[in-house]
C-alpha cells in the first residue's frame, strides 16, 4: 500500500548517499534524516515536503551545514537491522507462550514470518494484562508502536544520531521487560550502553572501533561483515531533492510520522 506523504511543519528531511558519487545512486546508497524544526510561534496549516527513495541524476552537494549523522552508516544500519530482528523474535517468543493459539491459527510458523507492525496490531488486544510485566505507564501497544519505528529506520534506511539509536535500545528493553524476556533485555541494556560509552570516549582510534565491534557480535549473535567505519562526516554528502518527486511510503513507515 502506498501513500504520498504530507508532513506537519516543524518536519525537515533530507537525504544522504556516498561522497563523490556523481549522482549514480541506487536505493541501498540513499540514506534519510528526519528531524524535528522547532515549532513555528503562528499557526500554520500543514505543509507537503517532496522527498523520494529513489535519487535524480542531477543531484549535487547541498550547504556546508553537517548535521550529527551519528555513527558510520554501514554500523548504523547493522544495529538497527539487529534490533529489529531481536524485537521479531521476542514478539514471537513471546507470543508462542502466552497464545501459541494465535500463532496456529494465523499459520505464523516462524518470526520471519511476521512484520512488528503485525504484532503492534493482534497482541495487545490478544493477551491478558496479567501476563505482562508491568512497572510503568509505558503500555504495551505504546511499545509495539515505539518497536514499529525501529523497523522503519531500518528498512527505509534513516540516518539516525546516537541519541537517537540510544533511545530506541531503551524502548526495545522496555518491551522485553514487559514481555519478561530477561535475556533479550539484557542485550538491549548492554547494547545502550555500549552506545553510551561510545559518545563518551573522546579519543577514537582502532581500539575504540574494535570494543563496539566486539560488543555489536556478542549482541546480535552473528558474524559480522566488514563494514566501512569511515566517518560520515567523510563518507556522506546531502543530495538534492528534485522538487517534482514525491516521497512514497509504505504503511508502516507513516507511523514514524503519526
């Protein structure tokens, strides 16, 4: 399903893809950064902001303004591919405890079998508050929608800063706290923190790469291909955005909006 998207303002994109490539661009090279202007002081109507996956053959730098991209995107794009898959297969987990009827009568025989925002959309309404670890005024469905947005930034490649990726490892701890999965949990907290301490350290070098890189396999549990850790401040320039193109979503990424 797709939709032509029209942004409240107050919202600016743009996007990013590899320095120094002439404009040649496929969909796996174009980065999106999404951030929030502060709030106009008038009221205003809303406004509709063009934007595409897909790049112009005629795109070139914009400005000298570098915003905080964050980690090196090829990093970025690991630990968000990992949270998403780690949130998949808690949800199913999950769910194969406290209503395998669901699971069987839905034919979901495996996590890869079923999108976050399908879980966002039967669980809450499917289980029972007293099979919920609750603490907090942080809900269930509040979670799912929070766990949605974790997988929009990573299928639709959003460049996002470490404040960012830290708050979403919170979020994602706090649906496995609420699911009781205290292994998952953990892996969310240490992968937190790992971020946290990335930001801390101001020297950079190989030895600070290779503690996160060393953190990033014991989290995810997989081998972990050679990624590019140039800096995006190096690696990445803005490109144009051809005010005729319009950006098409896909359901689920109009929740990172809403």
């Amino acid at each position: 399903m797709s939709h032509t998207v029209n942004l409240e303002e107050g919202l600016a994109c743009s996007r990013w893809a590899p320095r120094n490539s002439r404009g040649h661009h496929n969909s796996t090279q174009v980065w999106t950064r999404t951030t929030q202007l502060p709030k106009p002081t008038s009221t205003s109507t809303s406004i509709s902001i063009s934007i595409s996956t897909s790049t112009s053959s005629n795109s070139t730098p914009r400005g000298s303004f570098y915003p905080d991209l964050g980690l090196p995107y090829e990093v970025q794009h690991f630990i968000l591919e990992t949270m998403r898959r780690i949130l998949e297969e808690g949800s199913y987990q999950f769910a194969s405890r406290v209503v395998p009827h669901l699971l069987s009568d839905r034919g979901w025989t495996c996590s890869e079998l079923v999108e976050l925002s399908m879980w966002r959309d039967t669980l809450p309404n499917a289980v029972s508050s007293a099979v919920l670890n609750m603490n907090s005024s942080y809900s269930l469905q509040r979670a799912l929608i929070d766990a949605v947005r974790v997988r929009n930034a990573a299928t639709h490649r959003h460049l996002c800063n470490n404040f960012e990726l830290r708050k979403m490892a919170k979020q994602a701890e706090e649906l496995m706290r609420i699911y009781g999965d205290i292994g998952r949990r953990l892996k969310f907290e240490c992968l937190r923190e790992e971020l946290e301490e990335w930001d801390g350290v101001k020297a950079g070098g190989d030895e600070k790469r290779r503690t996160l890189e060393t953190a990033l396999k014991s989290i995810s549990d997989r081998p972990m291909e050679t990624m590019d850790w140039t800096p995006n401040s190096l690696s990445l320039e803005e490109i144009t955005i051809d005010e005729h193109e319009v950006y098409v979503a896909d359901e689920m990424e109009i929740d990172e909006i809403l």
